[in-house]
C-alpha cells in the first residue's frame, strides 16, 4: 500500500474518526453512569489499531522514495501520542 493512502487515509481520516467514536462513546458510558472500568475500556478500545496504524506507516515509510517520509514517521508518532492521551 502507498505510504500517502495509508498515512492520509487510514492514519488521519479514519483513526482519528474511530478515536472520535471512542471519546464519544466514553464520555456517553459517563454520563449514562457506568463503571469507571467501562468507561476507560470504552476509552482505550482503539489502542491496539492505533498501534498497528502507527506501525505500518513506521514500517512503510522506508520503502517509499518520497521525500517525506521521514516527516510521516515523526507525525504518525505525533499522531499516536494524541491519539492515547486524548
């Protein structure tokens, strides 16, 4: 896969819409009154893709003759840093 699909596509676009979903539905276990274990695992559901998204473009970027691939890797880093703390 093209490091532009997989960085703009599905790093950008739909993680941080499943990043979205997830906060979302977090805050909504909160305010219905569920457990604190609920709402943190609600919260932290999307992890495991973020680290798997985080990867691949850490992994794809060396591949690529594009001049900004370097860029893409610290940004994918940037990217997951926010990704897990908000």
């Amino acid at each position: 896969m093209p490091l532009a699909r997989l960085f703009w596509r599905d790093m950008m676009l739909v993680g941080s819409a499943i990043n979205v979903v997830a906060l979302v539905g977090a805050f909504a276990a909160l305010q219905a009154g569920a457990a604190a274990w609920i709402v943190m695992a609600v919260y932290l559901s999307p992890i495991p893709w973020n680290l798997f998204l985080f990867a691949a473009v850490w992994r794809t970027a060396p591949r690529e003759p594009e001049p900004w691939c370097t860029a893409a890797r610290f940004a994918a880093l940037a990217w997951l840093a926010l990704a897990v703390l908000l």
